[in-house]
C-alpha cells in the first residue's frame, strides 16, 4: 500500500511539472516578440550591440582567451564558430526572439535578444 | 559502513562508475539543437542508488568526487556550474527522499529539476546577467523527461542489484528501509 501511495504522488509530481512546463512555454510563445538587437556580453560587461535588421560577423574575444564568432543574419544571431571545448554556443540555434540567449560558458560570453526599443527583456534590465 | 577501508573503496568504485557514464554521455550526439547543453544525466543514477543504499552523507561525497575529478579531467570552466547543480540537486533529492512520498522516479524527477535551477543560478551569478532565466525553459522541459527516464532506470537499479542493505541499518536504522519492499 505504501508503494501505490509513492506511485500515486510520482504521477501527480510529473503531471504537475509537465503542467507547468508546457504552460510556462505556450505563454512565452504567445508573448514573445523580435527582438531588435543582439547584445554580446563578455563576462557580465556590455562589449557591442547589433541591431538584428544589418547582416554583421563580429569576433568576440572570450572572458580567458579564445574567441566566439557571431553572425547576424536574415535578422536571426548565431555563433558560427568559437575554440571553446564544448561547442555547445555553435551548435546552438540561431535565435530572434527578445529575451532569448546563447551562452558559452567556457568563455562567459552571452549573447542576448533585446527587445527594439533598446531596453532589457527585464523591468529591471538597465 | 562497516571500516573506513571499505567505505573508501565502495566511493572510489561508485565515483568511478559515475565517471564512466558521464563520458559515455559527452559521446553522445546532443538532443536537440534548441539547448544543447541537454544531457541525459546517466551518473545521476549512481547517485541516486547510493543515495537509496548508503545515505545522503555518502551520496554528497561520491557526488563531490564526481564534479571535481570531471572537472580536471574535462576541463574546469564548467565545473562552478556543474558543482551548482550537483550540490541543489543532491538536496532536493535527499529531502525528496526522507519525505517518504515519492519513490526513485520522483526523487529522480526534482533532482534534473533542481539541478538545471542550480547552473542557471550559478550562470547568472558568474556571467552578471539575470536574463538567463529564458534558458531554463527549455532545459526544465528536457529535465522534466530525462529525470523520469533516468529515476525509472534508478528504481530498476534499486531493484535488482543487491548488497549495501546491512551498512543502512547499521547507520540509520529507524529512516532506513531501502524503497525494495520486503
């Protein structure tokens, strides 16, 4: 009887995360709007703004040495190339959306969708 | 446990077995292009067995050895952030599990959760941005599925690999029995 009752609160557990999983995204989907720029931060500091609407390749130098290529195109960023050890920023997709992010945590360098009026995703965004 | 001897020797073997399935992980192709840094989270079943047969002390330290020999083995950048995540991981597990309310597959299940919470939360801290939180999504989304696959495959574990049970009761006897029934 104690093994139905674990069983019971296992499916309620994972109803209750897919729930919240499925609605946290549909509603992201339905609020999300493009973006207008693609902030590049290196190490928590700002290091360049492009504006999505210009077709751009920019090197960005890793927080300890290396490097990360952003590619703006057809209004979409992407990092096309970089020598950190994962590669996960590479084989990332290429994002428009305000508030969506590549991150490349090897070099702490994150690239982020701003929204077009120049401001943060965030009430508190500086 | 029984000698400091066989307890070093139990850790090493868990640790190593850990090791073994986190790298068989980094040879797998990623899952989706949408977040690649998703992983199935296999070592957590080590983990999760030791959490089950030999306490949270325990788990906590197999767990620790795990993130550190990784991290020098893999390279260190990521190791603030799989450290994050092991460590909020293993609690949430470790209180999952004394609640006596769910079995491996729940516990399995907040320990992905917890541990995504736990590098999104050492990323924003490291990086200054507090605009990660639009990768948590989803990772939380993956977590949700890899954390029932890999607690299912743990209680499976738990099930048919026998030996551990006399070093429980001797430890902590009254929070003791292991979730195998009999």
């Amino acid at each position: 009887m104690k093994r139905n009752k674990t069983v019971r609160n296992d499916i309620l557990l994972i109803c209750a995360v897919a729930l919240a999983v499925t609605a946290a995204m549909l509603l992201w989907r339905a609020l999300r709007a493009e973006g207008g720029s693609a902030v590049v931060y290196v190490d928590g500091r700002e290091y360049i703004s492009c504006p999505l609407d210009s077709d751009a390749r920019v090197t960005v130098p890793g927080a300890g040495g290396g490097f990360n290529v952003l590619v703006i195109r057809g209004g979409e960023a992407y990092i096309s190339e970089a020598d950190c050890p994962n590669r996960i920023c590479v084989k990332h997709r290429p994002v428009k959306y305000a508030g969506q992010t590549i991150t490349c945590l090897p070099h702490r360098v994150t690239v982020v969708i701003e929204s077009a009026r120049g401001g943060g995703t965030d009430v508190d965004a500086g | 446990m029984r000698t400091k001897a066989r307890r070093a020797a139990l850790g090493g073997l868990f640790t190593a077995a850990a090791l073994i399935l986190s790298f068989i992980e980094t040879l797998l192709p990623p899952v989706t292009a949408a977040a690649p840094g998703i992983k199935l989270g296999l070592a957590n079943t080590v983990v999760i067995f030791v959490l089950y047969r030999y306490g949270a002390k325990f788990a906590a330290a197999v767990s620790g050895a795990r993130v550190l020999i990784s991290g020098l083995l893999f390279g260190a950048a990521a190791l603030p952030y799989s450290a994050a995540g092991a460590a909020l991981s293993l609690c949430a597990m470790a209180l999952m599990k004394k609640s006596r309310q769910f079995s491996a597959v729940g516990v399995s299940l907040a320990g992905a959760l917890s541990h995504n919470a736990g590098q999104i939360l050492a990323a924003m801290l490291l990086l200054g941005r507090n605009q990660l939180y639009g990768y948590f999504l989803p990772l939380a989304a993956a977590g949700a599925v890899t954390g029932v696959f890999i607690g299912i495959l743990s209680s499976l574990l738990l099930r048919f690999v026998p030996g551990g049970g006399e070093e429980k009761k001797e430890k902590d006897a009254p929070a003791g029995k292991p979730g195998t029934g009999e």
